[in-house]
C-alpha cells in the first residue's frame, strides 16, 4: 500500500528500508523522500516506521 504518493513510497519500502538500518523519520526523508513534499504522509509513515522497528 502506498504511504507516500508523493514519492510512491510504499510501506513495503519504508520496511525494506528499516531492515538495511533506517532508524528514524528524518533517515527515511532523508534516503526515501517520504514527507519531504505535502507532508500528508509523515503520520502514517511515522506508525510503518515504527511497526517495522518492533518487527526488527
Ligand atoms: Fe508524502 Fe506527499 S504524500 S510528501
């Protein structure tokens, strides 16, 4: 499902990238662009990330 339209990001990417060492949502901006353009995402990306984390 697509967390970002923006950037297409899906939650499935935003787990790939917690598994190769993203930590936070500022690393996820950072290498994904997720957020970094009408911001409607932070919130759900925020909670993927989070989920992904504890699944790690
Ligand atoms: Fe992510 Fe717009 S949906 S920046």
């Amino acid at each position: 499902m697509y967390v970002c339209i923006c950037h297409a990001v899906t939650d499935k990417k935003i787990t790939q990238a917690v598994a190769e060492g993203v930590e936070s949502m500022r690393q996820l901006r950072h290498c994904l662009g997720v957020g970094s353009q009408c911001g409607k995402c932070v919130c759900h990306a925020q909670q993927v990330l989070m989920e992904a984390q504890q699944v790690k």
